[in-house]
C-alpha cells in the first residue's frame, strides 16, 4: 500500500497542494473553512505531514536539535527531560545528538541539524570548534549552550561555574582532614569542565597549603561507572597516601565505592570518595557518595524558556543564567 501523499490530501479536500500544505503547516495563511477541510481529509487518510517539506513553505520545522556528549551519564537525560517539559507545551519536539566528547563529530551533529532546518540548537559546554561556531553565527540558529556557565556564549548561556564547583569541593575536603587528594579525570583531560573542575580543587588545596591534587586518568567511557575500580586500586598502589578520591563525575566514583566495599576497602576511614553530579545511584550505593549537585532539571527548564522566546523572536532578559550548585555531604566523604 503506497503512503499517503499530500497531493492526495488537496485533491479529497478540493485544494491545491500548496494551499494543503500552508493549512497543515501554518495555518494563518488559509480561510478557516478550507483549513478544516484540508485537516479532516488528512485524518481520513491518514496523512502525516513531511516537516521537511514543510519548512519549505516556511513552517518552520518545530524541532530543536540537542548534542550531549554521551547518554551514560543520567544528568544529560536529566536535563533534556526539563528541556522537553518547557519545548513541548510550545509544540517543539527534541531531536537528539550523542558527540561521545568529540568536538568534530559535535560539528557533523550541528551540520545535520541545519540541514534538517531545525528551529534552535542545544549544546553541552563551551567546547566546540571555530568552524561550528562560525556555522550557528552565519545562520543564525538561536542556540543554547549548558551545564557550564559561559560568559560570552555564541548566543544564549545556562550553567553552573564549574571552577567554583571544584574549588568548593576541595575546601570543604580539606575542612574534613583530607589535604592529600587524588583528582580523576577520563583519558586526556581535554574536557574543559573537567579541567575546570580539577582547576578549582587545586587552588583550594594551594589556599589551604595542602599538596597540589595527584591526577589520574581512566579509560573507561566518560560518563559511565567502568573503570571506578580499577583506577581506585591503582591509586592505594601508586600514591599510598592518598586521603581522598575526588572522581570528575558521580557514576565512576559509585564504581570506585562498589569495589571498595566489594574487597574491604573501608569508604571514608581508608580514603574518601567524591565526586561531581547527583542521580538515584548516588544515593542508593552505601555509603552514600558525597557529591557536587548542579540542578539539571531547572537549567533544562530555563534553557527551554529562553529558546522559545528567541525562536519566536522576542527579547530576553539576559542571555546569560548563572546557575548555582550544592554539595550534598553524604557518608563517603
């Protein structure tokens, strides 16, 4: 059975194509009766519009294209789940990009949006290359960048400061007797919220006349808990002294508290656990992990809020939002 075409839509309904398409596309630019009609004989036929086809006759194609790096890490559903309550009563729907922490494929991701004509852009953090940002400027695509708190962004700024973050974590350390810190990071550091993060523990170990935090890198999948085990035993090895483990991300430093209590490593009395980001595993491992909380749902929320707005091509109060975090002191630190 062939699908149905539009053509055949504006033949039932006694229009032609174009006046088919601008009643299911934008309805404005038709008679209210010839809408109806041309919308009843699309449900009788069963008729689903093609959004390509309808940007053509400028609809708009009321999707944004969203790019997180890796679906692993819970925050990002998080966030696209507040995204999506503030884009859907608006009648936008989310189309869904995964980079795996790679700028260039990020810019393969951003590219195809574009062609698909999609109405706005979400993007995770400030890392991205010349060529992308110079794509969303030329276009002129109202883009939202989140998680980190941008200053300058290509256009629109949801995030916590993550520096900020780090350097909170490290005093509050510190504050609990653990001055020898190990800072666990995944492959090459080339994060730069990662970065920021293990940036602001130094300073607040430099503050306090602690030692400057070991580094650590593990090869398991960013965002994910592999590899929490492995890296922990290869610290108590290689830095015997260390006091603390403070992981970039929460899931891997649950791996590490698994595996601690897995072999009788007791977590906080023979090294502490911490690390960046909150979700129900957090809570559920025992002990619980003491953690950087950064509210994710309300950043989703508000980088939708400010989309819409600049997708329908009203002012907004400040492209910027600085959003805060909280540690959350829990029994692993």
């Amino acid at each position: 059975m062939k699908p149905t075409r539009l053509e055949d839509v504006a033949r039932v309904a006694g229009v032609s194509p174009i006046t088919a398409s601008r009643a299911l596309g934008n309805p404005g630019r038709v008679a209210e009766g010839t809408r109806q009609r041309v919308l009843a004989a699309a449900r009788d036929l069963g008729y689903v519009p093609h959004r390509a086809a309808a940007t053509l006759v400028g609809a708009g194609s009321r999707i944004v294209g969203a790019v997180v790096p890796t679906t692993h890490n819970p925050i990002h559903a998080v966030m696209l789940q507040g995204l999506a309550e503030e884009l859907g009563p608006s009648g936008y729907q989310i189309m869904l990009g995964i980079s795996g922490y790679s700028v260039g494929e990020e810019k393969r991701l951003v590219e195809a949006f574009v062609s698909h004509r999609v109405d706005g852009l979400v993007l995770t953090g400030r890392d991205h290359l010349p060529e992308t940002e110079r794509l969303i400027r030329r276009t002129g695509i109202p883009t939202v960048e989140v998680f980190e708190h941008i200053p300058e962004p290509i256009d629109l700024n949801v995030g916590s400061p993550q520096w900020d973050a780090g350097h909170a974590l490290g005093a509050y350390l510190i504050s609990r007797g653990r001055r020898r810190l190990a800072f666990i990071g995944h492959s090459d550091f080339n994060d730069r919220r990662i970065a920021a993060r293990r940036d602001g523990l130094a300073a607040a170990c430099a503050e306090r006349r602690a030692p400057e935090p070991r580094l650590f890198a593990t090869a398991g999948r960013p965002g994910s808990g592999d590899g929490g085990g492995e890296i922990l035993g290869l610290i108590l090895r290689d830095f015997p002294e260390v006091e603390a483990a403070v992981f970039a991300g929460h899931q891997i430093a649950v791996g590490a508290i698994h595996f601690a209590t897995s072999v009788g490593i007791s977590v906080p009395e023979r090294i502490a656990v911490a690390g960046f980001g909150d979700s129900p595993v957090a809570r559920w491992i025992r002990p619980r992990l003491t953690t950087v909380d950064f509210p994710v749902v309300t950043m989703g929320q508000a980088a939708g809020r400010l989309l819409v707005a600049r997708m329908a091509g009203e002012p907004v109060p400040s492209p910027v939002l600085r959003m805060g975090f909280e540690i959350l002191a829990r029994e692993s630190a």
